[in-house]
C-alpha cells in the first residue's frame, strides 16, 4: 500500500478535493429549500443511477459476487447512511465553511485507529503532517465549540459524521469487497441510501420538490453529478489505492476549499483561525503528497 500519493492519482485528487470542497456551498443551498432527507435521497438514489448507466452502457460488470455483499452492507452503513443523515442535519445549524471543517476531523480519528487496528506504521513524516492538519483543525474547532457553547447540536452531528467516515475507511482496508470500483461504488451508494429512502417517504413531503427555484435546484444537480456520481468513485479509487493515513492527510484540504466557497458564495467571514489553518493544512498536504527522497 502506497505512503504517499501516487503520481497518477494526483488528478483525483485535486478533482475531489475542488468537488466536495465546493460541495458545502451547494448542500446549504440545496437544503435550504428540500427537506434534508428528501435531498439525501435524490443524491444517492440518482447518483448510483448515474453509475449504473455509465457503467452498463459501457460494458462493464456490475455483478458483485455473493461473498461479499454482508461486507458491503457494513461499509455503506457507516460511509454512506450515517455520513449523509449526520452532515444534512448538522449542515442546518452551522455554517458550510465550519461545517466542512468539522467534518474533515477524520484524520484525527482514523489514524490512531489504523495503527491500532490495521497494524500501519507511524512514520516521522505522518506524525508531522497529522500535527500540522489537526493543529489547523484545532483552531477553527476551538472556535466553533465556543460559539456554540449554548447549541453545541450541530457540530456533535457533524464531528459523529467524521467518525463514521473513519470507521468505514478503516473496514474498507480491514475487509475489502473485492468487486471493481466503479461498480462497488454505485452498490454502495444505492445499498446505503435504503434507510434514508424510507425514512425520507414516511417522514417528509415529497410534494414541495415543485416549489423549489432554480439555485436549489440546481444544487441538487451538482450533488446527484459531481458530488455523489463522480465524486464518491474517486473516494473509494484512492482510499484503496493509498494507506489510510495518507488518505486523510491527503483530504484536509477539502475543508479549506468549503471555507472560501462560503465566503464567496454565501457572504461567510473568515477570520484569522481560518487563513492560518489554510498554511497548516498545506503543510500537511505536503508531507502525503510529496514522495520522500531515497
């Protein structure tokens, strides 16, 4: 399993971090006109059926051997059912940009577990990076608890959303399906999304999808496209190809993308914490990144 990341993989990683990035924007547009499990069922009901086509219409398999479905049904619980219902509602009670910031404590929970657990090996080079991208985290989590010392609800939802995004991370290493990414993707994204279907007929009106404008909508568009079709293959492509600490590390910078995009897009005001977590977390990037010399 690779330290750093790959050449190749570059791409995907940038591509992932500009779409998820900008993705917060877009979720609080979105949610603030479609109730948030409806919303969550339109992402992950239309965006594994965008998979699907590609996928048949391209000739690839899409059969996912028996073996290995009660493997899948654990993973998607955590990385697809419990992230998505956590971040849609703790999205509602906290900016985008602190949102993203929040959610993107993975590392903080996935790393100790994968040294743990999975038996990898803490280099000089992990230990600098994972200091430096918490130490970015630290300050805008230090700020967001004492803001919301007296409502402290949303952050728990979205801090309980980064756990279950490293405890599913930490399965898919433990116990790989063993099925082709793409497919076990578009799986994965339908299988998981089952619960919130549910819940989103039984607990919410379906019928106020007509009143909703165009900026929503086309929020939605971006989430069932880039957020969830594209976005979630290019997620389970690198957190297989890469070790788990080199994975999170190499995320961090998502949250610095969901910070300016809500300064751009939604009128959010960074302070100092901000601007100084941003040349943390490229220090960071830097140490997954980079290869080490020999």
């Amino acid at each position: 399993m690779s330290e750093h990341m790959p050449r190749h993989l570059w791409w995907v990683l940038a591509g992932i971090t500009l779409v998820w990035g900008f993705n917060w924007t877009a979720m609080k547009v979105a949610i603030a006109e479609v109730a948030p499990l409806t919303f969550r069922t339109l992402c992950l009901a239309a965006g594994s059926a965008v998979l699907f086509t590609v996928l048949k219409a391209s000739g690839q398999p899409l059969a996912i051997p028996r073996s290995q479905w009660r493997r899948l049904v654990l993973i998607a619980f955590f990385t697809i059912t419990c992230w998505n219902v956590l971040v849609v509602f703790g999205l509602r009670l906290i900016p985008s940009g602190r949102a993203a910031i929040l959610a993107y404590t993975m590392p903080a929970w996935a790393i100790p577990l994968s040294v743990w657990f999975l038996g990898e090996r803490m280099s000089t080079r992990k230990v600098i990076g994972l200091a430096l991208g918490m130490a970015g985290m630290a300050l805008l989590l230090a700020q967001e608890l004492t803001t919301l010392a007296g409502a402290p609800l949303g952050a728990l939802m979205v801090l309980g959303a980064a756990c279950t995004w490293a405890i599913g991370t930490l399965l898919q290493k433990r116990f790989p399906v063993q099925a082709p990414v793409a497919a076990l993707t578009a799986w994965m994204m339908l299988i998981g999304g089952v619960p919130i279907y549910a819940s989103a007929l039984l607990l919410e009106d379906w019928r106020a999808l007509g009143d909703v404008s165009l900026l929503p909508g086309l929020a939605v568009a971006y989430n069932v496209f880039l957020a969830f079709a594209w976005a979630y293959w290019a997620w389970i492509k690198l957190a297989t190809s890469v070790s788990v600490t080199t994975f999170s590390l190499s995320m961090l910078m998502t949250p610095v993308v969901g910070v300016i995009s809500g300064i751009l897009f939604l009128g959010e005001r960074p302070g100092w914490q901000e601007f100084a977590a941003l040349g943390l977390v490229l220090g960071c990037l830097a140490t997954v990144v980079l290869p080490a010399r020999r």
